[in-house]
C-alpha cells in the first residue's frame, strides 16, 4: 500500500436528509435509551450522527482495488472521533458529505480515516465525524493528510474515576441497530457471515452500536444528563461486543480542555474483554 497515492479531500455529493423526529426517538430506542429527551425532541442522542453519515461514509471509502491501497486488506471499522459543532434540533434539514482525510500507519498496516460532514441549512457545521477502516499489509509513503487529534487514555485519570454503569443488550439488538442507522453489514446480522470472525457466538455489535449504548452513560457521567453538552467522542474498537451481553462503561475525570470544556476517558467492558478502548468525550460546563 502507498498512502501517497491516496486521493485526499475528494468530497462526495452531498446527501440531504431531515432529522425527522420519528427517527431520532426510533435511533434512542435502538442504543437501549429510553431518556424521554430523545422521545419528545427536546434533545438528540450523541452518536445519532451515524444516522446522516453512513451512506456519505460508504460513498467516500476507497475502493478495495484502488491503486493506494495494492497488496493490503480491509479489516474492519477502528476508531472513530465525532464533533459534535452545535446540537441538533429535531427537522433540521442537513446535507452530508464525506470524503479521505487522513492515513496513519501502525504496526500492522493502515489506519485511513474518513472525514464525515454534516451542515444545516444555513451552512453551518453541526456534525464533524472521522470513521477510519483498518487496512493490514506493508505500507510505503508514512503519514499523510490531516493530523489527527490524540484520544490517548490518559493514566492519570484512573485516579480520579467518576463511576460506572452496567448497561443490558438484547438477542435481536443488531437487527433493531440496523433499522435504525441504516448499517446493515451482513456480519451483524448474519451468525454465518460472522463465524469466521467470531467461531461459535456469531453475530456480533455494530461498532457504533456499542458506542452508542455506551454513550447513555457517557451522558450521565460526563454530562449530568444533558446530552446537549456533550461535544466530542472519540475511541478505538478494541473487541466485538455480542447480543445479549452486558457491557460495563467506567468513566473517569480527564480535567479541563484548552477550550475550556471538561474531558473524561472512559472505556467499555463486556464479556470479560475490553471492547471500547482509549475513549474520550468533551462537555460544556453546566
């Protein structure tokens, strides 16, 4: 693979969606989140963002047998990091674009992420999302595109945790999860496709399924049960999560940001393995 062949900042047509309120309150019921603010509009749930982005994400992914990525292979979703620029109101007509942003090279390979933009109708930035694929083969070319902004764990913070919560999944969560976001990948839905992946469990989470359950309490924790403060998560996907499993999200004080708001880690448990990793959210003060 050669990440100097990688056609940065190619932006996809923009696809237009509505915000309908129908959907938000059916997306906060699909993450497990009954919290009455997502059911009658006052609020939308963080990670509602995958919503409008999906399809501009799909769309702006480089093809598996583009030039730049020759003698790799995809190996699923890594990480992901979202602004959120301004909350969302329920109709909000936004039009979404995605295109490549930004290319890291690991150990393994390639990490290439995705930057996905959704605007209101007065142009202004609301939802800022970087998706990144893992591709796994020798890379040439190094680091190229858009710096991205460090989610490190930061260890200190295990000093100061705020609390955990233990938060339920059920049997048909992938199926409920995919209605509602759109990301109906056959590996969740499918305990056949998956069990190369995974052996005997099958099926397993959508990766922003996970993080989206986990944000119920990333709300409570981090931002005292107002989703509206909350202005950034990111985290790298450490595990498959599987229906029907608990996961324990634990959160702890990162202290304040440079923009004056708060930031917390936080990683996610299930099954007796770390499965959200290096997580971070950003609030605005109360």
């Amino acid at each position: 693979m050669d990440t100097t062949k990688i056609p940065f900042g190619q932006a996809s047509e923009p696809v237009e969606s509505s915000s309908d309120p129908g959907e938000i309150a059916a997306f906060g019921l699909a993450i497990n989140d009954d919290n009455p603010q997502y059911a009658d509009g006052r609020a939308v749930p963080p990670t509602y963002a995958v919503v409008p982005g999906l399809q501009p994400f799909l769309a702006s992914v480089l093809r598996p047998d583009h030039e730049a990525l020759a003698g790799g292979f995809g190996a699923g979703h890594g990480e992901t990091d979202l602004y959120i620029h301004r909350p969302l109101r329920p109709g909000t007509v936004l039009r979404t674009t995605g295109e490549v942003s930004s290319a890291v090279v690991n150990r393994g390979g390639l990490n290439l992420f995705n930057r996905v933009a959704s605007v209101d109708e007065a142009g202004e930035l609301v939802y800022e999302h970087f998706w990144s694929v893992i591709y796994l083969g020798e890379v040439t070319g190094g680091d190229q595109g858009r710096p991205m902004a460090d989610h490190t764990f930061p260890e200190e913070a295990r000093s100061r945790r705020v609390g955990s919560m233990v938060l339920g999944t059920t049997a048909d969560q992938t199926f409920r999860y995919a209605g509602a976001s759109g990301d109906r990948a056959v590996i969740h839905v499918d305990d056949r496709a998956a069990r190369p992946m995974t052996g005997d469990r099958g099926k397993f989470l959508q990766g922003l399924c996970t993080l989206g359950i986990a944000s119920r309490a990333l709300v409570a924790l981090a931002a005292g049960g107002e989703p509206d403060r909350i202005r950034r998560i990111a985290v790298r996907f450490a595990r498959y999560a599987f229906p029907g499993d608990e996961i324990t999200v634990s959160v702890y004080d990162a202290g304040p940001t440079a923009e004056g708001r708060r930031a917390f880690a936080f990683e996610a448990e299930s099954g007796g393995q770390t499965v959200l990793k290096h997580g971070r959210v950003e609030v605005d003060a109360a």
